[in-house]
C-alpha cells in the first residue's frame, strides 16, 4: 500500500529508486560489523548508493534527532504513564538508547538517502 512513497523506503531499507531490493547485506541489526555494512549498487536498477565518498557522514545529523525523538517517547511515557521516579526514567531512557542504536543508525541512513533520490515507477518495472 505505501510502495512508492519514502516511508516504504525509509522503514523497509529498500532501494530509494526502486524498492525492490534491500540496501543492506544483512537482516540483522544487531550484528555490529553488518549494522552499516549495504551493497554498493542496487542489482535490480543500478543505483549508486554511496553518492559520493562520506555520503552517509551528513546521516550523524538525521540521527541525533532520531535519537532525540526515541528518548523523548521514553520520557513521556515513563514519566506520564508510567510515574517513574527521575533515576528510573534516566534507566529506561539509557537502556533504550543502546537498545535501538542499530535502529536509528539504519533509519537515519535511510531518511538521508530518501532526501537525495526518488522513487522511479519506470526503474521499479525494469525487469520484474
């Protein structure tokens, strides 16, 4: 249903142009040599995905306010919710930070690609 729009790219970490192959060479997030690791072109339309060398070095922007999105629902809920104590909030909000580091580190990589390329219908149909 949402195939074609950036938010299918950004959450599956699909190819931004066609969206019919990860960019990734792993499933697993929590493999830390894999985390980063993406293949160097899409196979199913050719896209360059590192644009140019350090491409991905402006994604450390995108994931501060990732990060800084996640931790803020974690103090919300904790505290309005939940009616942690501050030393508990601190806890939880420290332990879901390391928690979904390999999630924001990849959803940040996707934001940032999707704001540099769009989805191409005619590339998608390229030899399906």
């Amino acid at each position: 249903m949402l195939k074609g729009t950036k938010l299918y790219s950004i959450f599956t970490g699909t190819c931004p142009v066609c969206q019919n192959e990860s960019m990734y060479t792993s499933s697993n997030l929590y493999n830390p040599s894999k985390t980063q690791e993406m293949h160097e072109r899409c196979s199913h339309c050719d896209t360059k995905y590192k644009i140019e060398p350090s491409f991905f070095y402006g994604s450390m922007y995108v994931s501060y306010g990732v990060g800084i999105a996640i931790a803020m629902a974690a103090f919300v809920i904790c505290y309005f919710l939940l009616n942690l104590s501050r030393w508990n909030i601190f806890l939880v909000i420290t332990f879901i930070s390391i928690v979904s580091l390999p999630i924001v580190i990849r959803i940040s990589r996707n934001i940032w690609i999707n704001i540099f390329m769009d989805y191409d219908k005619e590339k998608a149909k390229k030899n399906l």
